[in-house]
C-alpha cells in the first residue's frame, strides 16, 4: 500500500481477526462471523457513529466471500449510478456486493432503485448510516435487510488501533515514537479511529526532532494551531451543533443563525438539524410554548420534502423562532425523575380501579372497581389517586416559571389542592 495513503487507509484490516472493536458482532462465534462462515450473506445496514469501521467492515466481508464490490458515495451518487453497478453486476453473474455509505441521504426513489436488485439477488446491499435506520431507510428495503448496530470504540480499542500503527506501518517503524500521554488524542477523536489516525499522523509530521515524545500538552497546542484545517466532518460536526442547540437554548437567535450557515456552508445534512430542533422543541420548550413543536415538526417535513438549498431559508425560521420562544425543560425532568423512581421501585402493580377489566373474572377479581370516570364529575374531574400505593403524592412534574406552566400549575392547584404541593 502507497504511504502516500493517509495512515488511516495504511491501517485498514485485511481480515476480520485484524479488526478492532464490535467483537459483539464479529468475534468468535458471533453473529456477523457466523453469517459469513455460511457463506450466506443476507444484505445489511450497519448502523453507528463515525469511525468505528463500518465500510472497511464491508470490504472485509466481500475479501471473505470473494465477491466483486462496489461502493457508492450517496452524497454524490444517484439512480444512474446505482443501475450502472447493477448492470456490472448483472454482467458477472450476480452475487456481487453494493455498499453505499451514508445511505440515508439517498432519497426513496433512489433507495426504491435499489428494491429489485436486492430482492433477486442481483446485488447484496451493504448500507452504512450514522443515523437511525427506522427514519431514513425506506420500509420495503428494511425488512429486505438485517440491521447491525456497531459501538463506539472504547479507550482499549482505539490505544490498540495506536499501538498497531506503530509497530506496523512502514512509515512510523522508521520514527522514535514514545507515545508518553494519550488522553488528549483519545479526546480528540472523539471514538472515530479514522480521525485519530490521520490526527496522530498529522502530529507526528508537525514534530521535527528525531523522536516524537507524544504527551497531552504537545497534542493540545498541535490541535490548537492545526484543527481548523483538519477534518471538518469528524469533531466539528458535533462541536458546531452543539453550539447551535446551546445558542437556541440560550435564546440568542444571532449565534444560532451563524451555527446554522457553517453547517449548511460545510455540508451538513439539513434532516440532521432539523431533527435536532425537533428535540430542542420539546426539551428545551416544552409546555411553555406547545406551538415550537408544531413548527418545528413541520421544519422537519419541509426540509425532508424541498432538500438543499431552499430549505436552508425553513432552518433558519424555525432556528430563530426557538430561540426568540420562552424556555422550559420541566417536561424533560420529570421523565428523568419518573425512570429513575421506575427504576428505583420495579414493577409495582397497578392500582385496582385503573385495571381494565374485559372478562367477568376479572371484573370479580375487583379490576375497575371503584373507578371514577372523570367526565361524569363537574369540572371533568374526580380526585383519586393514580398511582401505585408506594409512591403516592409522588411529584415528577414541576412547571417552569413562564406564563403558560404558571397558568398551568394554577390549574393543578385548583384540581389536587395540597396533594403534589402545586
């Protein structure tokens, strides 16, 4: 392999006892191992973050079966591409392999393209996605397919994917490397092995003396002088929105928009800010504007339906509505304090009178029994208890300090007086 390659290509595995990580998938008689020992590939979407060897896993499937293999971009690839491979395909008899990375970005036309190659066998489908396939994969190409969730790399993995670099590629054997320090480099990549290789590699090229002794301090002022220009799609891709998220929650809808154009400007996928706001709108909003997860809701259709570039101008409507709307995340604590009272007391039985009771036996058992329908009491409402004996007059919810939480927390005085301390 060239070393003019970047390091990260240098190192990539060559058979899946080289490869690092997903031993849940791949180690010995697991799942995906097993598949291939059968010689029976069915095709499949490999869902995870960056980094963690989803397409080189790919190629070592097609190296094992001894398959033809395509690979497709869908950023920059379409149904013209998609029917030439086909074709090719075709051509050899079948049986080839077809990965398409970052296959949710293919659009349902392009994705029904793909229907029926797959289903004779014309092709089997390799799709690589960091997001949630039951969203962006259509529904006949899913049930078509088997789904493998592959994990971030954890510390073990990404210091031993380091320490293979060193001892095995051509190019550092020749560098005294003494890699004293290494949280920094592991921070850096966040997870991603491809960008903490090409990052180790580009630090390395940085340091002129005959050995590199690689501590924090040496990565941190490399990363501050060098970032900028280095991976736009690895780090930044969650450090710009988070600022985004944080700018909207922040309620400055200025910050927001330029955290908006950097992302649409780099390439960002507009359906991944769009589904970022709609989280926003309900976490971060909440009760105190209901309206902000409508709108945002319909964001995430309209951009889903017009694409880039027009949907950019729907982004930034939505982005600085949010931001200029009144803030409330009491709905989001309330969950957080309800799992963990769940988790806390287990399985407690529900209450008699909100049993449903569709059988007579159930019905002389006492299910139902003593439930007070709420429509039938003035005020629509009835005081009862609802909720296991155990944790009763357990408070989750706590309105925000807004206008319409304190409306409602009024109401929840007027209809439960002292018993949640509204």
């Amino acid at each position: 392999m060239s070393l003019f390659q970047p390091l990260a290509e240098r190192m990539r595995p060559k058979t899946l006892d080289e490869f690092v990580g997903q031993e849940h998938l791949v180690g010995r008689d697991k799942v995906l191992r097993k598949v291939l020992e059968s010689g029976n590939c069915p095709s499949m979407i490999f869902w995870g973050p960056p980094g963690v060897g989803k397409t080189t896993m790919a190629m070592l499937i097609a190296n094992y079966l001894d398959l033809p293999f395509y690979t497709l971009s869908a950023i920059s690839s379409g149904v013209k591409q998609v029917r030439e491979v086909i074709a090719k395909a075709r051509l050899k008899g079948g049986r080839a392999i077809l990965f398409i990375d970052e296959i949710h970005r293919f659009s349902k036309s392009q994705q029904d393209s793909l229907l029926g190659a797959v289903e004779k066998g014309t092709i089997t489908l390799i799709g690589a996605t960091t997001e949630n396939p039951s969203f962006e994969v259509i529904a006949a190409l899913l049930s078509r397919s088997q789904v493998y969730v592959l994990e971030e790399l954890g510390k073990e993995d990404l210091l031993k994917i380091l320490r293979q670099a060193m001892e095995k590629d051509a190019a550092l054997q020749k560098r005294q490397i003494e890699l004293k320090e290494y949280e920094a480099l592991l921070q850096l990549s966040g997870g991603d092995a491809r960008r903490l290789l090409n990052l180790f590699e580009l630090l390395l090229q940085s340091i002129q003396t005959p050995k590199a002794v690689i501590t924090n301090k040496v990565v941190e002022h490399f990363a501050h002088n060098q970032m900028l220009r280095y991976d736009k799609g690895g780090e930044q891709h969650y450090d710009i929105i988070s600022a985004f998220i944080k700018s909207i929650r922040g309620s400055d809808p200025n910050a927001a928009v330029y955290w908006l154009a950097r992302m649409l400007e780099g390439g960002e996928d507009p359906k991944f800010i769009a589904r970022r706001l709609l989280i926003l709108a309900s976490e971060d909003i909440g009760n105190a504007n209901p309206n902000a997860l409508l709108l945002a809701n319909a964001c995430f259709e309209a951009v889903a339906k017009i694409g880039y570039p027009e949907c950019g101008l729907i982004l930034s409507q939505t982005a600085i509505y949010l931001a200029t709307s009144a803030k409330s995340n009491a709905s989001y604590k309330a969950l957080k304090l309800a799992q963990a009272q769940a988790k806390k007391t287990g399985n407690l039985p529900v209450p008699l009178p909100l049993r449903n009771a569709p059988t007579k036996l159930m019905k002389e058992l006492n299910y139902g029994k003593n439930y007070q329908y709420s429509h039938d009491y003035e005020g629509n409402f009835a005081p009862q208890e609802f909720l296991p004996d155990e944790i009763k007059d357990t408070k989750f919810y706590e309105p925000g300090n807004n206008a319409r939480e304190n409306q409602m927390r009024k109401q929840l005085r007027t209809w439960w007086g002292k018993k949640y301390g509204y």
